[in-house]
C-alpha cells in the first residue's frame, strides 16, 4: 500500500513536471508563432507600404511628364512669330526640376531612347495622306512631293512597296475617292488650266479632272477612300515590318497642314477669283504705290482669264494677247514742185520719182543728224538706265543700214498710197504747183507667238474714227496710213492725227480699251512717237522719221529682263488660271520687266495670295523649310542635295528662319537657272532672269514657313537620394492651329 502511494505521488510529480515543460514549449511555439505572424504582417506591411510609395512615385512621374506636356502646349500656344525654325525656344526644349521630381522635354545626344525627348514639327515630315511618288513639276499640289525621293525609303522599300502605300489609302477600287466619278466637280475646270493634274504626263485630257491625286480628301474622303490614321497604321502595307518602319517612322506624318493665313494672320486671297480691287488692295498692303498695283491687278486678271478682253479698273486696262499701238507718226510731210509740162512727159511714173527722191533726200538728211537728236533724246530720259540706254543708241547706230530702211519706208508708203497720190494730181493737173503730201501712220504690233484677229476694232483719235480688219500675224506690224494732198484750191482727204497733241485709243470688237496713248508738244518735223516696250501706255522716245513696219529705234529689252532684241520671252500671257503662287512673276509690271521675286524684288506679293480654293481650306501636307532635314527637303521638285543643304546652311550660317516663302529665293544657288547656258523655263531663250523663278514655281504651293501640328515627348521622374524611383514618358500630338488647342493624340510610352 505505501510503495502504491509512493508510486502514485512519484507519477503524479513527474507528470506535473512535465506538463511545465510541454506548456512551456507551447508558449514558446505560440510566442514563436506570433512573431512569425507579426514579422509576416510587419512584411508585409512594408511591402505595401513600398508598393504604396512606388505607386504614388510612379503618379508623380505621370503628373510631372504631364506637365511638361502642359509646358509644351503653352510654349506652342505663346510662340507668336510669324515663322517656326529650329532655333525658337520651342524647339531647344526645356526642363525644370521641382522638390522631388522633374520634367524634361529637352534631347541629350547622350542620351540612347527609341523615342527622343523633345517637340517635333510635324510639318518638317512628309505626310502619306498627301505625297506622291510621281516626278512632275506643276507645283499645283503636294502630291508632287515625291515618296520616292527620300534617300532612306528607297535603300528600304522597293518602288512596288512605296506605290503600295499610295494605292493603299486609295481603298478596294485603287483610285482616288469613287472610281471613274469627277467627285469634286472640277473636270470642267481642270481640262482647261494648263496642268497635268492626273499626273499622267498628258496635259488637259477630256478625263484631266476624273481621279485625279486632289480627289483622295483625307479629312473627308469619298468613296471607299482609306486614309492612314496613324503613321502606324504603314506597317499594314505589305512589305513593311516592324525593323523597316522603326527606321523610317522619323521622316513620316498624318498629321501637317498649313492654314493660308498671311504673317499677319489674315486669310489670302485667291489670285484665280480675286477681282482687281482685292488683289490692289493686297500689294500695297506690302507698300507697293497705289498706281502700280492697280495696274498688276488687272494684269494679274487677265493673265487668268481666257476672253482676251482687256480688264479695266481704276482708269487701266490689263495686258492681254493682243496688239499694241506702236508707234504714231502725226506728220510727215514732203513739197514736190511740179510743171504741167513734166507731168504731161512724165505722167504718174514721174511724180513717184519725184517723190520718193524728196523722201531718200530727206533721210539722208535726217541721217545727219540722228547722233545728236538721240543724244537730246537720252539727255531728257529720267531712266536710271541711262547707261545701258546710250549703249543701246550706239548699237542702233552701227547697225543702221540707210538704204535698206529707205527702201522700206518707200515700199511701204507707196506700196499702199502712191497710186492715190499720183492720181490725184493727174486727176487735176495745175499749170505749175506746189503739191505738198501729208503722211500719217498709226503702227500696230503684236509680239505674240499667234495671229491675232482684228476684225471689228477701231482706231479713235480726236479726228475722228477708222475701222479695222483682217489679222496682224505672229510678231509682224500693221500700219493705218492716211494721206492728205494739198494742192492750190484742192485738198484731198482728211487728217486724222492732231500735229501737235493727240490721244489714240485701240477698241476691240467689243469697244474694250485695248491700248491708249497720248502725246504732245510735237516739235521735230518728220518725227514719230516710238514705244519702247509695246505694253507700255506711253511712248520712250520721239525720233525723226519713225520706223514703220519694222523695230522700233528704241527697241531694247536688254533694260528690263530680256537678253538682246530679238528676245521676246517676256510676252506671256497664260489664259489660264494660275497653277501656283509662283506663276505671278509672269506678270507685266514695267518696261520689259515682270514682277521680279528675287532678291531685292517683290516677294513680299507672295505671302499674300494662294491659289486654293477656298483659301478658307488648309492645305495638307506642306513642308516648313525652316525645320525639315535634308532628305525631306530633297523630296520636294526642283530640289538636289545641292539645294537642300544651301537651304539648310542659310538658316545655320544667320540662325534666323525663311520669315516667308519668298525668301528662299535669295539663296544664290538657286540663281544658278538663268545663269548655265541652257533654256531651263523651254521658252525658245537661254539665261534669263526669269528663269532663276522656275524651280520656285514647282515648289511655291508645297512649302511653308509655319507649323500647326507638333510632336511632344516629355519624361517626368522623381529622384530621392539622388537616385531615379520613378520614371513615365508621355507623347502627345498638339495642334495649335485649331482654337482652342486640340490634342489630337496622347499615349503614355512603355519603358525602353
């Protein structure tokens, strides 16, 4: 019984014993357990925690990247120069640093990213909602610029693949808007303007205005046209993979147009619809003289126009393919003493002897003194060609030949009136006489490739009317003769230009005022009034004994633009409407010069006029000279990689822009077309001035020098402890051009 009690209490012991040790490892597993509880939530805390942070730093970075989009916009929004260029603050790009964080919009060269920090112009691109790839130079739209000419896409892209992205916005029937369908209602007009708008090498087909490049309108397109909506959307053209269109991507855009608004931010006017009041108003806003602009204005009109009917507005008249009075000779007048007996022997015969020796007579003695007549001639010039003028009078001179021109002058006159005169004085024969002649001349020219119709125009002078007839054949003359007999109690005919002072108006059929000009203080004997330059409404000299039905004596288009005097490049009238801006340095404006946009001409004309229709409509796909790099700039007409780099080079060498278009005409090699021997403008002459505009021509309506649509790439980061935890890249697309401020794309980029 005692060693069972004794066994129970030693059991009982060790059992109590070791329930504190089993307690005690349970507390200890509970306590271990709760701290691995605690330490897992403290973890995962911290994890949270961190997360928590890196997400509100990765906010920050989005925030900040966002306002260096915000930054951009206002830059953009503030940039109030009448030009965009590289070296505008816009385009250095900026960056600024805040408490925990920055933005940047600013290229480091260091810097390796597939997509450069920045703001990039759009308008320095080629936009494949508007290029070709055809090579003709009409300068009519920027389908002219030329896809194919980017150095980088055809080492890239085959021909067939870049005729692929053309066709591919075309849609399913591969033409521009419906098929067949004159969808913008221009054939009427386009078979007529002088273009090869279909761009088929054809000029004015029946068909010119039936899918023609200008019918694809991506901003509403016909039929099943199918505009690019992303420059992305490329690499759906067979042929374009994702390596291709990462190395191309940089030079392409849908996004550029250019709004035709002057520097001042007005709205041109449409030289091919503007009446004359608009384009007068227009030219002196750029500080031309009210005379001369309204002048150029209805020039200007009938240079488009295709009735031949002169325009008139404020007192001119326009220039049209018609003739000009030339020359007036108001009195030559010649004695020829007569007996009845010499008459009786000699009959009609003799008295055109005795005529035409009195006349060899009195040019001879003319010839005498034609030096120092010319010399008072020149000496009374207020040209400030005084110079080329004497040269020109010493030309004349020598080339003088005096029998060839009496001849002329005799066949002339007694080709047409010699009969008349003679008979008349056998008509009625006095004993012995005096019969003294009066000639007058009127001399028409037309200096136009084509004969002109004159039927039904008229000669008004204060003596009365005379009508005309027939037609004047290319670059020949017509003389109006009249004659007057005075003989002792016998006069026969009339005069029909006043001696001293008189106004000669040429009508067409439709009583237009073709031609007028006036003249006065009549001095010299046997003188006539002579143009120099035809177009001109005054005379340049008045020289004894004129030159009727051949060059004037002061025939010289050598002070203008023309080369010698057989030159007569500068008698252009199109007929037409304009096909570009650059066209009106076809139009007359003084003598022997047209408008003139070359250095120190008047350009500044070119800044307000266009020939879109509306003007109220942009223009897709222009390219600003002031930003577009040296591939671009070589797929516009007209442009090597000579001109290219002098283009660029001019903006390098001033860091200033091209303010307005016209100023890339100072650059000297585009001088070079006038100046190499060849007849670069194909109009029959060799090195003109005029010439040095053709390569403007072609690019005038394709050009720019002000953007609307702008690329923003932008990085925010935030920085603590002078290390980067957060960084985010927003691009964005901005146009400025539209109020208010568009963004017309926005996508965060995924990390490099």
């Amino acid at each position: 019984m005692g060693s069972l009690m004794n066994f129970r209490k030693s059991l009982t012991d060790t059992l109590r014993k070791e329930d504190g040790q089993i307690a005690l490892i349970l507390a200890f597993a509970f306590l271990a357990l709760l701290g691995a509880i605690g330490g897992s939530f403290l973890y995962r805390m911290r994890l949270e925690q961190r997360a928590a942070s890196n997400y509100q730093d990765s906010v920050k970075a989005h925030y900040l990247a966002e306002a260096g989009i915000e930054r951009a916009t206002a830059e953009l929004r503030n940039d109030n120069n009448e030009y965009d260029d590289l070296y505008e603050s816009w385009a250095l790009g900026f960056k600024e640093t805040w408490e925990e964080g920055k933005y940047s919009v600013y290229y480091e060269e260091k810097e390796e990213s597939k997509e450069r920090l920045g703001i990039f112009d759009e308008a320095a691109k080629i936009n494949i909602n508007a290029v070709g790839m055809n090579n003709y130079n009409d300068g009519w739209t920027p389908y002219e610029i030329s896809l194919a000419a980017i150095e980088v896409l055809n080492k890239k892209l085959s021909s067939d693949v870049i005729k692929a992205i053309i066709v591919y916005r075309y849609g399913p029937d591969g033409a521009p808007g419906v098929k067949g369908v004159d969808d913008d209602e221009d054939n009427s007009l386009l078979q007529t303007d002088g273009i090869d708008n279909d761009a088929d090498g054809k000029i004015d087909e029946l068909d010119e205005g039936i899918d023609e490049p200008d019918e694809f309108r991506p901003q509403q397109p016909y039929g099943d046209d199918n505009p690019f909506d992303t420059v992305e959307e490329i690499k759906l053209v067979p042929g374009i993979g994702e390596v291709i269109f990462n190395e191309i991507k940089g030079y392409l855009t849908i996004y550029s147009y250019d709004k035709n608004l002057d520097k001042e931010g007005k709205l041109r006017i449409n030289i091919n619809k503007a009446p004359p009041s608009k384009i007068s108003q227009a030219l002196q806003e750029v500080g031309m003289p009210a005379e001369k602009a309204e002048q150029i204005a209805v020039n200007i009109v009938d240079f488009r126009d295709e009735d031949n009917f002169p325009t008139a507005y404020q007192g001119k008249y326009g220039i049209e393919r018609t003739p000009y009075i030339n020359e007036v000779m108001p009195n030559f007048t010649t004695s020829v003493r007569v007996a009845v007996e010499e008459l009786i022997e000699g009959g009609v015969e003799f008295l055109k002897d005795k005529i035409k020796g009195e006349i060899k007579k009195k040019l001879k003695e003319k010839m005498k003194g034609i030096v120092p007549v010319l010399e008072k001639e020149i000496e009374k010039s207020t040209s400030s060609k005084e110079e080329e003028l004497k040269k020109g009078v010493q030309r004349i001179i020598e080339d003088y030949q005096p029998l060839k021109e009496e001849n002329k002058i005799i066949t002339k006159l007694f080709r047409l009136l010699g009969d008349k005169t003679a008979q008349a004085a056998e008509k009625k024969p006095p004993k012995k006489a005096k019969i003294e002649i009066e000639i007058e001349w009127i001399e028409l020219f037309n200096p136009y490739e084509v004969p002109c119709e004159i039927g039904g125009w008229q000669i008004k002078t204060s003596l009365g009317t005379r009508a005309l007839g027939g037609k004047i054949s290319s670059r020949s003359y017509r003389l109006i003769f009249n004659m007057v007999i005075a003989m002792p109690g016998l006069n026969i005919g009339k005069e029909i230009l006043g001696d001293n002072k008189d106004t000669v108006i040429l009508r067409n059929k439709r009583r237009n005022i073709v031609d007028k000009v006036s003249y006065s203080s009549y001095g010299l004997p046997w003188s006539a009034w002579e143009k120099n330059d035809p177009r001109n409404r005054e005379f340049a000299s008045i020289l004894p004994g004129g030159s009727p039905g051949f060059r004037n004596w002061f025939w010289m288009p050598e002070v203008g633009e023309g080369k010698n005097k057989n030159d007569y490049s500068s008698f252009y009238v199109k007929d037409k409407p304009f096909a570009n801006i650059g066209e009106i340095g076809f139009i007359h404006c003084e003598e022997w010069r047209t408008i003139r946009l070359e250095q120190g001409g008047e350009w500044q004309i070119l800044d307000k006029i266009t020939v879109a229709d509306p003007p109220e409509k942009p223009v897709q796909g222009r390219i600003n000279i002031n930003t577009a790099s040296k591939q671009v700039l070589e797929a516009l007409p007209g442009i090597d990689s000579i001109l290219s780099q002098a283009i660029i080079n001019y903006g390098n060498s001033k860091k200033r822009p091209f303010n307005e278009i016209g100023e890339i005409l100072q650059i000297l090699l585009l001088a070079r077309l006038g100046s190499n021997g060849k007849d670069d403008d194909k109009d029959g002459y060799t090195d003109e001035e005029d010439e040095r505009e053709a390569i403007f021509r072609s690019l005038s309506n394709l050009i720019t020098t002000r953007s609307n649509c702008f690329t923003v790439i932008s990085r925010g980061e935030v920085v603590k402890n002078d290390e980067i935890v957060a960084e985010r890249k927003i691009k964005a697309v901005i146009d400025r051009g539209s109020l208010p401020i568009k963004i017309k794309y926005y996508r965060e980029l995924s990390e490099d």
